[in-house]
C-alpha cells in the first residue's frame, strides 16, 4: 500500500499512479476489495465484474477474483470492459431508462460495526440525486449475516495461503499459512457451500430491488501510519502451534476487524459472483475522497455501466482537478476567473462574507482573507468548505472553523474506576472524540490484559469544557462487571395503604414503614393474629412494589363437624399429571364435631381449624396445618406456567419459596396475590422454550445426586465438568444454575440426560 504525499493517506499502487495524473489507466485485480477500495479512497471508479465473464477469468464456481483496472470517466470503463468480456459471453439486455428499477440502500453495515458519517452522507447524497432523477428507492437492512460471512472469507483466505518460510514473507500471510496448516479439504468446501447459499439468498434479494446501494468503505482512508497488526496479537500470530483450528480462525478474524471495520462492503460481491461498482461522487471536509458502491445480479453489468453514466452526466463526480495540492472539485468546475463570495462562520456564527474573483479554489483556499482563521492556536477546521453542486454553480464557498477553548485533549483509560492518564495532543491533532478514537481504537481494544486481570471494554466517553477535553476508555472486571450487574435493591419505605375486610366489613388504615419487607413482615403478624381469633384468610393482594397497597380479606371460621370417614392416604407432593390442572389440597383429618347446619366444607381453601383438646381420635400420622405453595404465572401472550413448590408451615414461606424460585428463573412478579389458595402473578417472560415442572421433596431424600453438567455453545463447543455431590437434585440444580451464573451464561432448556444436567448456553 502506498499514499500520496500531500495527504499521506493509505491508497494502493495502482490507484494512486492514476489519482496523480501519472496514468490515464492502470490494471486491477480484487479478490475482496482491492480494486474498489482504493478507487473510493482515490475519486476513481473501479469496477468488479461478473463472475467469470471475462477474458482471463477461469471458470469455476469459486472464482472471487476479477482483473480489470482503475480510470477517471466512464468512457475508459465502458470501452475497456466491452474489450475484456469473453466472447459468446451475453450480459442481460437490462436498461437503467426502461426498466426504472427500484433501488436499495443502506448505511447499516454487515456485521454492525461503525460507520462514519461522511460515508452515510454519501448515500444519502446519492439517494436524492436518484429521486429527482425518478427513480424509487428503500432503505433496507444489510441482507446477510456480515460477520458469517467474513468468517467463512478468511478461512478460504487461509485455505489458499501458500507454504513459505517465515523469513520470505510478512506476519499477515505467515498468519495465514499457519491457520492453513489445519484446515481440512471440507473445511473450505464448507466455507464454499455457505457462500453460495448466501449467493442464492442475494439473487431473491435482487428480484425485488435490481440495485442496492453502499458505501464503497465505511471510513475515509486512514492515515499512513495506520496500526492494520494489532500489538497483542504478534505473538501469537508469529506462533500458532499450540492453538486449535477453531483458534487460529479467531485469531485471523480478530486481527483484522479494526481493518475491516473501515472496508466492510466489498466482500459480499467476491464471494457471492455479483457485480459491483464504485463511483467517485463524495469528498470529506478535510478533503478526502469517498465513493459509492452498486451491486446488482450477476450478469446484469449493463446497469452498473448506466448507473455511472448518469452520474457523471449531471457532474455528480468529485475529481482532482490540480494533482500538486490535492484539491478535489466538482468536475464540471472550469478553473478560470470567476465571480465569488467568501463565507466564513466561527463556531456557528458567520464572521466573514465577502464577495471577490478567484481563479480557482487553490486561491480562495489561499486568500489572505482565510489567512487568520488558519492560525491553528486559535481555530479548528469545522467543516472547510462546501462543494455542493448548489455552492459551485453559484460560486459561494463557505468555511466552517470552531474557536479553541482547551488547553489540551486528555485520554483516560479507567481500569474498574482507577484512571490512568496514557495521553495529552494538543486540541489541533484531535479534532474532535471520532478523530482521535480512529487511531485510540487500536491501542485500546476491546480486551486489555493488565496487572494479571483480564479488562473488557464498556463504554467509551467524551466530556468537553473551557479548559480541556477528556475522552474516557471505560473497562470492567469480569468480578466488577457482576457485581454491576447487580440491582440495587429498593426498599420502598414510606406510607402503605391497608385495606381490610373483615366479614364482607371493609376499613382502611394508612401504616409507615421503613421498607417494604417490614409492611410485609407486619401482612404475616396480622394472618397469625386473625387465625388466632378464629378467623380463615380469603385474599391477599400485596401489591407491585411501587404502590404501597396491601389488600387482605378474612371471614370467620364457623366450627364443623368433620367427616370421620377414612381417606386413601395422598402421595406426598406429588403434582398432577395433567397439563395446565391445578393440583388440590387434600383435606386434613378433623377431630369430631357438631357441623354447622347448612355448611359444606370448601376444599378448594386452606380451612384451619380450632385447637381441640389431644385424644384417641388423633393418629401419629396425623399433619400439621400446612399451606401448599401453588402458584400459576401469566405472561403478555396469556400462556400460564403452573406448578407446586411444596407445602410449607405458613402462608409467609409459601411465598418466600415462590419468590424465591421466581428469582431463580429470572422472573419479575407482577400484581402478585393470593387467590383461591393459589399465588398469581403476572411476569414478562418467553415460554417458547419448554419449563419442567419445579422438582418436588421426595418422602425419602435421595442420597449422593452428583452436579455433573454439559454446556453445548452455538460454535458447537461444550463445557463438561462436575461440581460435586449432593443430597437432592434440586440442591444439585441450584449449584448448576449459580456456577453458570458465576460464568455468565444463560441456560436454555436444562434437563437431565443418562444422569447429567445438559443446557444449551447463550453468553
């Protein structure tokens, strides 16, 4: 790679003879970029075409190279790739004119990674250029899995890389001819097939929309001094011997994401067969070209040819019309005498507006008008100048500077909230947080090894005053980040509202509380005092945390003579074996009485019942009062997760285990109450996936159950291990569940299989 002098910015050999004027044409070849890139980064139109269409191209399926050239007007590009194509080859007769076909955009990129917003004004320019011209457009979503994509590029890359010695060749390609080394002949086929795929998918996709539109790179052309090998990987990269196939691919992806981030459009087209263009028809503020880039079906090249002929018809290309200063001008601009105005604004505000003769833009670019705000201790460039075609054809060109207010542009890095000042520039170097995070973005990764600690990282600031501006790095532990992760729990103290029904009579009495926990402990005194006095609770309504609101209703216990007949003695804890059917409480045995005359007993309530005096009648296996923990919660969609936790002594621990087991599947209970003896709640939740029925107390504990766990990730690894033994299995599936909380996992349909807990893992 190589770059002019004037801009020192990355280039490419051919692109930057012809961007000099040393050329009219140069040869290209592009396996994933290498003719289109360069041309964006230079005001050139390079072209990649059709699969195998052209003279010297084989013909194999998995062809992603093109050889073609670089060249500054349609004309060139028209007559040379009529000159290139293979004979008998017959591209499909479409038309720009008769067809009007609707044309796809987007200034997402593939695999979500930044974009610049020069690179988004480009298309946005050229979607308004195309609608005044009638034809429709839409906006799209990028439609492929980038990312998928640049995977199964590199391990092709690396399936190619030739074996050489280390001393005949640099990092990169020894990087790739090490990850070569273990691949196998279905590793790349694989990677082949999925290409295709995503070719068949692309053609759909070109069926509705003919055309769809890009930036050729995301970014403007880095500075030459740009870090594209990344310090923590050399090592590494110079050794791969004790890593996995798996690992090495990983590496070659990581290593080159912050390059790829800059260029990731490209790719798509080499892999997929389509064709592609990218036209010169954008300039930054700082004088830096960028193209836009059409792709359509392969064989359709005719649209790409017309699609430049019409932007450069109505001067829509941004050319170097002086090759000595690097200044860049509409193409249609004669660089004679003209009649100007000077417009120049500071910090928004216009200071300068002056009308005069200029005899190109070099010399409004070197006026002793514009002289004073050029003074870098004083000025920043804002936004140069304008060069839209409005501005040229009227001859207004207006600069845009912003005053310095700093004394210099600090960068911290804060280790979980250490910060450690690596950095100051003078304000002229940075001019702004995305000027400096293009070269910062690199020596900060998104993984810092430091004192032993692994550091990821979170977020990324930028705080501007009077004095200084400071942009912040932000990383966390994998320790910090959990405790961060970690609610702060509210207490919710302050007035609650008692609503109390006692016998269909209600009242209303206000209680301050320091929490909510308290008002709650205070709802557990007032049950065992009204089922002291002989009272049975009917509905209890808690209330969301926020409402300070507690409803309680209880009704006397009229007494009853119980029916002495023996009962089959129920299976403990068992749940019923129908879906969706709540279980019942089996009656308790009663002590004799006189039943009250009109009075059935409703099974479906807890019914305590008065103390008796102990006699014969009481069996040893007689239970205690208990409350079964039934509960049944509802999500947005109405589906209903059912289930029993038990029994418990009091209605207080019923609730505690119900919360408590809510808390273990991540759900946050709404409205929860008590009714009909069964605690409702409404919760946001999925139930796509299958919940088992919560493990219930067996009579007899079963003994030695070992916590021996399977993780099956997406990549297709897993993690095996054993956390040792329990008495239960539901003390065994606690212990899972928190160790793959520890390891920030999400389990996805836990079960047990030939005697191990099996999930699949989300990270």
């Amino acid at each position: 790679m190589e770059y002019s002098i004037q801009s020192r910015r990355v280039l490419g050999g051919s692109a930057a003879g012809v961007a000099a004027g040393q050329v009219p044409v140069a040869s290209s070849s592009d396996a994933g970029g290498s003719t289109r890139i360069p041309a964006s980064w230079s005001g050139l139109i390079g072209m990649h075409p059709s699969r195998n269409t052209l003279k010297w191209d084989g013909n194999s399926e998995n062809n992603q190279t093109s050889h073609f050239a670089l060249m500054k007007n349609m004309e060139d590009l028209v007559a040379f790739h009529e000159f290139a194509l293979k004979n008998g080859v017959e591209l499909e007769d479409v038309s720009l004119e008769r067809d009007k076909p609707t044309i796809a955009y987007t200034t997402k990129t593939p695999a979500g990674t930044r974009i610049s917003a020069d690179a988004v004004k480009a298309v946005e320019d050229a979607v308004k250029f195309l609608e005044e011209q009638g034809y429709t457009t839409e906006e799209v979503d990028y439609p492929t899995d980038g990312k998928k994509l640049m995977e199964q590029y590199y391990t092709i890359a690396s399936g190619l890389s030739p074996s050489m010695p280390r001393n005949q060749v640099e990092l990169l390609t020894w990087a790739l001819n090490q990850a070569g080394q273990t691949l196998e002949k279905g590793d790349s086929k694989a990677a082949w097939e999925y290409a295709h795929q995503v070719a068949s998918e692309i053609s759909e996709f070109h069926k509705k929309y003919p055309l769809f539109l890009t930036p050729t790179n995301a970014w403007p052309a880095p500075s030459a001094d740009f870090m594209h090998i990344i310090d923590k990987f050399k090592k590494q990269m110079e050794d791969m011997t004790g890593l996995s196939k798996e690992e090495r691919l990983d590496l070659i992806y990581n290593q080159w994401l912050p390059a790829w981030e800059k260029t990731p459009y490209t790719q798509l087209s080499n892999l997929t067969g389509k064709p592609t263009i990218s036209l010169p028809t954008y300039v930054t503020a700082d004088k830096r070209p960028m193209g836009i880039m059409f792709q359509a079906e392969i064989n359709h090249d005719k649209y790409l040819l017309e699609i430049g002929q019409l932007f450069e018809q109505h001067q829509k290309f941004m050319m170097n019309h002086d090759y000595s200063t690097n200044d860049y001008v509409l193409s249609d601009v004669d660089p004679t005498t003209h009649q100007a105005k000077l417009i120049v604004k500071v910090d928004g505000e216009v200071v300068l507006e002056t009308d005069r003769q200029y005899d190109g833009i070099v010399e409004i670019d070197n006026s002793a008008e514009l002289a004073p705000f050029k003074d870098r201790e004083k000025y920043t460039i804002a936004k140069e100048v304008s060069l839209d075609d409005e501005a040229m054809a009227n001859g207004v060109f207006t600069y845009e500077f912003k005053s310095i207010k700093k004394d210099y542009f600090k960068l911290i890095a804060d280790f979980d909230g250490e910060q450690v000042v690596y950095d100051r520039k003078d304000s002229d170097v940075w001019t702004s947080a995305e000027h400096a995070r293009e070269v910062y973005d690199q020596y900060l990764p998104e993984i810092v090894e430091r004192d032993g600690k692994e550091y990821k990282r979170v977020d990324v600031t930028f705080v501007e005053s009077e004095k200084e501006a400071v942009l912040t790095y932000v990383y966390k532990s994998d320790e910090a980040a959990e405790e961060a992760s970690t609610p702060e729990k509210q207490v919710y103290a302050g007035d609650y509202e008692f609503e109390l029904v006692l016998d269909s009579e209600e009242s209303t009495e206000t209680l301050t509380f320091a929490s909510r926990d308290k008002a709650l402990d205070f709802v557990a005194v007032l049950n065992r005092l009204y089922k002291a006095a002989g009272y049975q609770l009917i509905n209890q309504d808690n209330g969301l945390p926020g409402e300070y609101k507690v409803s309680l209703s209880f009704e006397k216990i009229v007494d009853k003579q119980p029916d002495i007949t023996p009962e089959p003695a129920p299976e403990a804890d068992k749940p019923s074996e129908e879906p969706g059917v709540e279980e019942e409480l089996v009656p308790e045995p009663e002590t004799p009485g006189t039943e009250a005359e009109g009075q059935q007993p409703d099974e479906s309530e807890e019914t305590p019942q008065p103390e008796q005096p102990a006699g014969p009648e009481v069996t040893p296996e007689a239970k205690p009062d208990t409350v079964e923990a039934t509960f049944a919660f509802t999500n947005a969609e109405g589906a209903v997760h059912r289930g029993s936790l038990g029994e418990f002594a009091n209605l207080e621990q019923a609730e505690r285990r119900i919360r408590q087991y809510a808390n273990e599947l991540g759900y946050t209970l709404q409205n929860f109450r008590l009714d009909q003896g069964v605690f409702l709640a409404n919760i946001e939740a999925d139930f796509s996936q299958p919940l088992s029925e919560p493990e219930q107390p067996e009579e007899q504990p079963v003994r030695d159950v070992e916590a021996n766990f399977e993780f099956n990730f997406a990549d297709g690894l897993a993690h095996h291990g054993s956390l040792g033994y329990f008495t239960t299995l539901e003390q065994a599936e606690k212990r899972i569940r928190h160790f793959a909380n520890e390891q920030g996992y999400t389990l996805l349909n836990l079960r047990i299989e030939d005697g191990k807990f099996v999930a699949d893992v989300k990270e």
